[in-house]
C-alpha cells in the first residue's frame, strides 16, 4: 500500500510540472515584460532571496515579507516580473528549510502555491480596474487592496487544503493564519511606499528601505530567540519543580519522558543509567511509545553511548551521516539528528540523556543547553527518588529477613478487607506461621544460629508465595501471608504443601568446628479469612493466630488448622 503522505507529494510534483512550466511559458507569450530593467531586476531578486533566507520569526513562525519587493515590482511590470522574482526567492527558502522533513517537496509545494497566488492576485487587480505602470495612488489604492487581499486570502485557503489532505486538522482562524494577516496588513503600505519611492528617486529607494527592513528583521529575530530561550528556560525550571515532587523512578522517568518530548522536536528519547561498568537503559521512548529495548554491548566506552559518555560535554549532531560511524549498536534507521548530554550527579557521569529527531538541523545550540540543565534536574530527582524508596523500603521491611514488616502488614490487611468490605475483593484469605520449638533452637546453638534459620526460613516462604501476596514478618518466629481472592480451602492446601516444604528444606547452621549441623524445623500454621471469619482486620488476624495456637499448636505442632468460628 503507497503511503498516504508519499502520494500528496507525487501529486504535488505532478501538478507543479503541468501548471508552473506551462504557466511561465504563457505569461512570456500573453503578458511580457516590456523594457526590463535589468539592474533593478537583479538587485530586487537579490533581496527578495534575501528576505526569504533571512525571514522575520515570530513564535518559531518565519513570515515571508518579500512582498515588499515583488508587489512593486507587479505594480510597475506586470504579473510575470513578480512571479519570476518570488519563484527566484523561494530558492533561497531549500537551504533554511533543511530541518524540514522534505525540503525540496516543500519547495515545490510553495512555488505551485506562489504560482496560483500570483495568478489571482493578478486577476483581482484587473477585475479591480488596476492597470499596470499607473502612478496615480487614487486609481491605485483599490485595485492593490484587492491584489493583497486575494494574495492573503489564497495563501490560507490553499495551506489548509493542502493540510486537510495530509490528514491534518487545524482550526480555520489558527495562530499561523493571524500572524499572515498581519504580515500582509504590514506588506502592503511597504509596497506601496517602495513603489512610489521608486517612482520619484529611482535605484536609491532600495538601500532606503532595505537597510531599516533588514535592520528590523534582525532585531525581531534576535527579540524572537531569545523569547523562545527564556520561555522555555521558565517551562525547564517548572519540569525541575515537578520533578522534585516525584517520589518514586517510575513517576520522575514517565514524567520527565513526557515533558522533554513537548519541549524539544523528540521523535526517539532514552534515558541510560551508567553504573558498575555497565551501561542499562532505564527509559525509552519512540514514536510517542515507551519501548524495551536490549543493547548487544553494555559496556558504555561503546556504541553511540560512548561516545557521548567519553565526550567532555553534550554532543550536538545535525544528521545521521554525522554519528553514524560510532553507531555499532542498537539506534532507531530513521533518526537523523542527534543531542546526547551527560547525566552528572556529585560531578560523576551516572548516566546519559538522548534525544533525536527524523529531521536533519532539528536541534539549535540553545536546545543543546537545555537539554544538559534538563540532565542536571533528572540526575537529583532520581537520586532523590533512590534515597526515598531506599528509606520506605527500610522503614517498610525487616531488617533481619528482608520480608515486610508488622507495619507494612497492618496497613496491607487493611486495605485488603477495606476492598473485601466493599466487593473489590471477594475474599482474602490470612496465614499465619509459627515455626516449631524455635526457643530451642537458640538455646541450644545460640541466638545468632536462630537468626540463620530465620533468614532461611523467610526466604523459602518468599519464594514460594505468589507475587500478588504480601509476606510479612510478624515478630519472632512468627510470620504471615495475605492472600486476596484465594479462598479459605485452597488456602489451606497451599499451607499443607508448605508445611511438608519446611519439614523436607535442609536447614543447616555452621558449628564451632566449621561443620554444617542441620536442624529440623517445623512450622504449625493457622488460617483464617475475610468476610467469613470477620469483617475489621484484627479479627481476621486474631482468628488466624486462634486457629494456629488451638487447632495447631495445641494438637501437636506440624499441622495446618483452619478457624471455624
């Protein structure tokens, strides 16, 4: 299937070859230029081609002002002058639309349209009652005012055409089409001024009006840049702020993914982490979709990440052909260019930031630096959000066992039959484990041996829970298991299958003599469960260590009771 975009721009081509040759040929035959000047011929294309490669730039939008070049020139020569010169000056526009995706498609797109604009225009200044060469601004006024307005008109109609084909949906009164009005309300007294200043000094009007022109379109490029550097400066610090409200890895790398790619042209972003040698991705996203991706090499002296990480600063790169020969790992074909910066924390590379864009010259110095102070924020918040789980992890979990501790269970039975009590559950069932005759086993080979068998014990029930379930260190020797959506008589086998699981594990402690000694435990377990045996979670634990003391304990040890009420 022929993509939709690759047909627009084979009907665009097609289109250009069978209206603008055609329509210059006719223009030569039917409208001539009578008497060029062709001094004045040249130094207008000159600056038109000027005016179009040093556009003015308004919110990142350039606006063609050429117009105060060729519309004169229409006035005085005729339709074909003033298409000629503004084919001429979209010329200039390939070399300053290279980060467009296709900027010779673009150039084609735009002389058909300029083409057809010239066209109208021309026609309504006829239909107006202009005529060509008149000098009288009284018989002028009306027909320029029809000529600028059908230019400005065409211009938005044929863009949205054009955009509603390629499948893209703008408002009708959008920012673009406002900032072309003005540009056309600020064209037309120019042009006029231009036209009759040429009238009465000759070749002096142009260095007359070019210098302050030119002069003012710098200065508004310059005023433009450095709004664009200052606004988003504002949204990278408020990306910091937000950042630092994040507590966990996940939140700080989704939330800083999200943000970087409405920041800057991102069409392929990863995060790497650099630690121990090794190089892990942490986060990426391609296409708007965040992606796994494996590396073939994860030593970061390799590949395109190393050489970022060698480099002493961030790395700007405008194609592919730039970078390509360090690429001798995994990079996405269509990517073209490049920023990779370091993400420094205590003045030491932990990680690196990359962002690329399908488009060549997508990224300017400023985005470069943006991106570095971007990597500077990420580094403390995740270092942040490190420290954080760190310390829940530790508030959160025995010390001893590594299982979850008296806390963290209160809280998680809670929850669970808060969700039991309101049908998000549909039951929980609660072990609880008290390994047999412990108090023996620290008697008899010391406190430290019983902590060896507790550890022990822990991480065989831990593996052998379902990753849904909560384990947890009750206190001593005695632990629990929170169970949701497991009924109370499957609770029970799985407690009958641990239990002769603990009788047959080989629990062994090193002697005095340096030799293993295995010690026999056991395990006496009770079971009870929500809504069945109460509906607050105390009851259900106190009915749980009910069943283990009474049905469990008192019967001899190893075995599993359940509560019956």
């Amino acid at each position: 299937m022929i993509d939709p975009k690759r047909r627009m721009k084979t009907a665009i081509f097609i289109i250009w070859l069978l209206v603008v040759p055609a329509g210059f040929a006719w223009l030569v035959v039917n409208r001539p230029v009578l008497s060029p000047d062709w001094p004045e011929f040249i130094a207008i294309t000159v600056l038109a081609m000027a005016a179009v490669y040093f556009p003015v730039i308004r919110n990142g939008i350039p606006l063609l002002l050429a117009g105060w070049l060729t519309i004169p020139m229409f006035f005085g020569h005729g339709v074909l002058a003033e298409a000629a010169i503004m084919q001429a000056a979209l010329l200039a526009a390939i070399p300053l639309n290279r980060s467009a995706p296709d900027p010779v498609h673009r150039f084609f797109f735009n002389s058909l349209m300029f083409f057809l604009l010239s066209i109208a225009s021309a026609g309504a200044f006829r239909l107006a009652g202009g005529e060509i060469g008149t000098t009288g601004l009284f018989t002028l006024i009306l027909p320029a005012v029809a000529y600028t307005a059908v230019h400005a008109a065409g211009n938005t109609v044929l863009l949205h055409v054009y955009q509603y084909l390629s499948g893209i949906r703008l408002p009708l009164w959008s920012q673009v089409n406002r900032q072309d009005a003005l540009t056309a309300l600020a064209v037309f007294p120019l042009a006029l001024a231009h036209y009759y200043l040429y009238e009465q000094i000759g070749h002096w009007s142009l260095p007359l009006l070019a210098v302050p022109f030119f002069a003012v379109t710098l200065l508004v490029r310059l005023y433009d840049a450095s709004e664009r550097v200052n606004t988003m400066l504002m949204k990278t610090v408020s990306l910091g702020h937000e950042l630092s409200g994040k507590l966990t890895q996940p939140e700080v790398l989704d939330l800083f993914a999200e943000r970087v790619s409405a920041l800057l042209p991102v069409d392929y972003l990863y995060i790497f982490d650099v630690r121990n040698g090794r190089v892990e991705p942490l986060k990426v996203k391609e296409e708007g979709r965040f992606v796994d991706i494996r590396l073939q090499k994860d030593v970061p002296e390799e590949g395109i990440g190393g050489m970022i990480y060698r480099s002493e600063k961030g790395r700007m790169f405008g194609s592919q052909s730039e970078w390509s020969v360090y690429a001798n790992d995994y990079y996405p074909e269509e990517a073209e260019s490049l920023i990779g910066v370091h993400i420094v924390r205590n003045k030491k590379v932990e990680g690196i930031l990359g962002v690329m864009s399908k488009r060549k010259n997508a990224y300017e110095e400023y985005q470069l630096r943006i991106l570095e102070l971007l990597g500077s924020y990420l580094a403390v918040a995740l270092d942040k959000a490190r420290h954080v789980q760190q310390t829940v992890k530790e508030s959160e979990r025995c010390g001893l066992t590594g299982l979850y501790n008296y806390r963290y269970m209160e809280k998680a039975i809670r929850q669970h039959v808060e969700q039991v009590n309101s049908g998000e559950l549909g039951r929980m069932s609660l072990l609880m484990l008290d390994i047999d005759h412990f108090k023996h086993v620290n008697d008899s080979y010391g406190h430290q041996a019983g902590n060896e068998i507790l550890v022990e014990f822990a991480g065989l029930i831990g593996r052998a829970a379902d990753p849904v379930w909560t384990v947890a260190r009750y206190g001593g020797e005695e632990f629990v298991m929170l169970m949701p959506d497991l009924p109370k008589d499957e609770a029970f086998n799985y407690a009958e299958e641990l239990r002769r699981a603990v009788g047959s594990h080989p629990f062994c402690i090193r002697g005095e003599d340096g030799e293993d000694i295995r010690i026999p435990v056991t395990v006496s377990i009770g079971i009870s469960a929500a809504p069945d045996d109460g509906e607050d979670p105390m009851s259900i634990v106190r009915n749980a260590d009910r069943a283990l003391y009474t049905g469990a304990k008192q019967e001899g040890r190893n075995k599993v009771a359940v509560y019956t009420g």
